[in-house]
C-alpha cells in the first residue's frame, strides 16, 4: 500500500487516469483562448476526495472520476472526458488561441461550435 491509501495496481491505474484527464484540459487549454474555465484535481491534493478519485470541474458541475474504473479503456475515458466538458461549456464565439500546439480534436468541437468562422 503506498502512501495515497491505493495498492499499485491502483496507484497505476490512478497515475494514467491522471495523465489522460490532465492531456485532454491541456489540450483544452492550448486550443481556446477565454474559454470557460475547466479545472481538475485529483485525492492527492483534495482531501475530499476518496483515494482514486479524480475531480473535472466546469462551472458548477462537476464529474468525479474513479481511477479503477476506466483501468485499461484510457481511450474511452478520453472520449468521456471530452464529452462531458462538451456537456458543461459552450465554445460559441470563443476564439482559438494562436499557437500551434492546438489539439484538433478540440479545434473540430470549437468549429462544430462555430460553423460561422
């Protein structure tokens, strides 16, 4: 058991749920410049959480993930993640950043959102 409460198949399987969420706001973030506000914490740094948790906040919803859960479907969870924060915000007449890092996946949900542009 490591210090997180979690065993290391969990704590594995925690650190990869952690890295897929955290590549999809990144993503996020590098695409839409004055987007809404998507944020993520994970029970290391949230005591609220249970061990294994992880958190994705837009606005004032909220979607906690449990780490186990989506163990071996990172696929999946990026595409649930990317759903979800579809869900909660809206890219109307946000524009795209200039940089050239911007995830196109994010760039096709802002062009879907703004077929105008």
């Amino acid at each position: 058991m490591s210090f997180t409460g979690l065993g290391l198949g969990e704590y594995r399987a925690h650190t990869t749920a952690q890295h897929v969420v955290h590549g999809v706001v990144i993503g996020y973030r590098l695409t839409l410049r004055r987007a809404p506000l998507v944020e993520t914490t994970h029970s290391e740094l949230d005591a609220t959480l249970p061990p294994g948790r992880i958190r994705v906040a837009a606005g004032e919803h909220e979607l906690i993930i449990c780490s186990m859960a989506w163990d071996g479907r990172w696929d999946e969870l990026d595409g649930h993640v990317r759903g979800w924060i579809l869900e909660h915000v809206d890219l109307r007449g946000v524009p795209l950043t200039s940089t050239r890092r911007r995830d196109p996946l994010w760039r096709a949900a802002w062009r879907d959102a703004n077929p105008w542009a």
